[in-house]
C-alpha cells in the first residue's frame, strides 16, 4: 500500500472511476492528482479483499479503513517472508536443517510473523513456481543422479564421412544442480564406469550415494527392492567410499532430477552443436566442456545463485574427498577350474594356474590390465601378472603364491 495515505471518499473514487468508467491508472491519477503507483496500489489493494464498487458505496470509512489496513499489513508481513524464500531455499538443502528450525529463526526476528503453517504453505508455494525440481530438497553432498541421455550426438569418420552416434553422459548433484556432461562411444560398462569416475573428478569430491537409472551398465536387474548392481561398478563404488542406489523401476520421482538436467542439455548444449561437425571424442568434449561451464554459471530464474555458486557455497564441503589414485577398471568372471589345474582367460587365450586341490571347482576371477587374480571362497587362492601371449601357460609353484587376501 501506498506510504502516502489518501482519503477513504478518493479511493471510492478511484473504484469508481476504474470500473464504472473503465479508466486507465494514467488517466485516473491526473484526474484525482495523485500519483500513478498510488492509483496501482489501491485498485490492487481492494481487489486482493475482493471488493468492488458497489461495496464500497456501502461501507464506513472506519471498515474500508480497517480492511485496507490488514491488507497492508499482511502485504508487508508476506513481502518480508519472501525475502528470505531464496536464503530458505538454500538452507534447507543442508545436513539436518528443516522448515521447523527455519521457522523458528523466523519467528525470533519476525515475532508477529506467519504461523508455522502459513510458513510452510508461502514457502511450498514459492519452491513450487521455482525452477521446476528446486523443490525436491536434497541435501547437500548426498546423492548424484547419473543417466545415458535418450538422444544420441555423432562424429563423422574423416576418411570416409560416415556418420556415427554417440552417447552422451549427464550426472547431476542433488542439492546444487551442478552438472557434468560427456559424449563416450558406448553404453558399455567400462565407458559408463569410466564417465561415472570423471565426474566425481570434475565436481572434485564424492557424493554419498550415486543414483543411475536401470541400465545394464549399472544394474544387471532392476527389482524395486533389491536391485543387483554390476560387480564391475560396485567395486567401482568401493573404490569411492560410496554406494550404489538404482532409481526404482516406473518410479518418476527418482529419475525427475536428472530427466530434467537432460533437457537442459538439449536446449543448452545439443542446440549450439547442432550445425557443427566432430570428428573426434576429444573435439566433441571440448566443445561439451565450454558449453557446460556456461550452463554451470547461469543463474536459476528465482534463486538468483548459479549452480556453481551453490555448489561453492553448500555442496562442496559436504563431498567426500577423493581417493589418491584413480580407479583401475577391473572385470569379474566365474569360471570352473580345469583338469589341469589351470582357468583359461579367454580373451587373451591365456591359462594361469590355480593350487591343485581347486581341480573342478568353481572360482570368482578379477582381472585387470595388470594382475589376474582368483578367488575360492571369499579368499584369494592365486595371484598372477596379467599375459596376453595366445595358448600359453603361466604357472606359480605354491611357495611362491601371494599372501592370502579377500574378494573386493
């Protein structure tokens, strides 16, 4: 409401001349001398107390008084509260922090402010007409949201100018939004770990959990209650010091997130590429990475922070350090002991020797780009440098076996 008050017979006569003679605010405030937002102020004001013309002719000057001030008053009241709707917003993303507590802070420099539920609803409504998933509420450092885009992107062979689609990689922290994007060659295990892993590295921590859709990359079975996760990608998530929680099936609420950080990305990065040609990974990338980091800093329509900011600001300190070494890719296998005391790799037709009294049992294999090694029973049985010379053998005596260890 205006500071400069007006009497109660102006503004019945700015109503009437509002409804009755359909005049603009312009034409009324040089009719009657006062200002333009004055004019705005007052029609707003009885309109929000759902009044017209006609209830005004009838109404006390005590009464319109009295109903014009509560709708200043509660317009001040609403107008302080939604000065802190950013700085609420923010809050509540953080470890332990709720909308009791946040109310209560209110109420201490606020006393004649909302109650608790008026809080809540103003508040809920305000996240609600925000940026459409600000109003999940993760909290800082907990989950990030990884998924294959639906689309696909594409290089062209140099040689031959045959065009070729590749995928294109999204993981997206909870409370921040900070996003990473990166095109791989497949939805193959190794690229789906190996993106997974250059993400974390980008955001420069770990998150508690990491949240993928139900893809076979990530999850070989996608149970609404006990997912099985890819050996290969939870001794990936061991490496890290965190934990695999597959979105569950048909449930939109767990894929919203990221769903929505690939739209963006359409809009965002598919859109400038769009009459670009790659002829390369590495060119494509680049390419990605500049117009990622230009996403990353974009304000939020309502919060006035960027995805960056906040990540500086609340999410980064909630990250998990990362490990020292980066993770080495490493492939299970379950395989039957042969007569001759050996396994056999057989991508590189190679045979490694197991201690003898394992002749036809079955054994957990782990093979890396270095080592093989092979497991019965939890426990570590033999340990050998890895070989790619085709139909050889190589054979430990048992002296010179490593010390036993356990199956990671």
């Amino acid at each position: 409401m205006a500071k400069k008050r007006v009497t109660m017979n102006k503004v019945r006569e700015i109503i009437r001349l509002h409804e009755e003679m359909g005049l603009s605010y312009r034409k009324i405030a040089r009719a009657l001398r006062i200002s333009h937002p004055i004019v705005s102020q007052y029609i707003a004001d009885v309109k929000a107390v759902g009044l017209g013309y006609p209830d005004l002719k009838t109404l006390s000057d005590t009464k319109l008084l009295e109903l014009l001030e509560k709708r200043r008053n509660e317009t001040e009241r609403y107008s302080k509260l939604s000065e802190r709707f950013p700085y609420l917003a923010q809050e509540l993303k953080k470890t332990g922090v709720n909308r009791l507590l946040l109310w209560e802070e209110y109420r201490k420099e606020c006393p004649d402010g909302y109650s608790y539920s008026q809080f809540c609803y103003h508040l809920q409504v305000w996240l609600n007409a925000a940026d459409v998933t600000m109003h999940l509420n993760h909290k800082a450092g907990d989950k990030a949201f990884v998924d294959f885009a639906g689309k696909k992107l594409s290089l062209v062979d140099l040689k031959t100018g045959e065009v070729r689609p590749v995928e294109t990689f999204v993981a997206i922290l909870g409370a921040s939004q900070l996003t990473y994007v990166e095109a791989v060659e497949s939805q193959k295990k190794e690229n789906w770990i190996k993106a997974n892993e250059n993400a974390l590295w980008y955001f420069g921590g770990v998150p508690a959990a990491l949240v993928p859709d139900c893809l076979k990359s990530g999850v070989t079975k996608g149970d609404k209650y006990e997912p099985d996760i890819n050996p290969e990608y939870g001794a990936f998530a061991q490496h890290y010091h965190t934990v695999i929680l597959p979105a569950r099936p048909h449930s939109a609420k767990d894929k919203a997130l990221v769903e929505n950080a690939v739209n963006l990305v359409y809009i965002r990065i598919y859109a400038p590429l769009r009459d670009r040609i790659f002829y390369s990974l590495e060119d494509l990338n680049q390419a990605i990475w500049e117009l990622l980091e230009g996403h990353n800093q974009m304000n939020f329509q309502r919060l006035e922070k960027s995805r960056r900011q906040l990540f500086e600001e609340i999410e980064k300190p909630a990250l998990k350090p990362l490990p020292l070494e980066r993770y080495e890719l490493r492939t299970f296998l379950n395989l039957k002991v042969q007569f001759s005391y050996h396994i056999e790799r057989r991508e590189d037709k190679h045979y490694y020797s197991v201690p003898w009294e394992y002749k036809g049992k079955r054994v957990q294999v782990l093979y890396t780009d270095r080592v093989v090694e092979i497991y019965h029973d939890h426990l570590r049985i033999a340990f050998h440098k890895r070989d790619r010379t085709p139909h050889k053998y190589t054979t430990l005596k048992r002296a010179h076996a490593s010390p036993p260890s356990v199956l990671r």
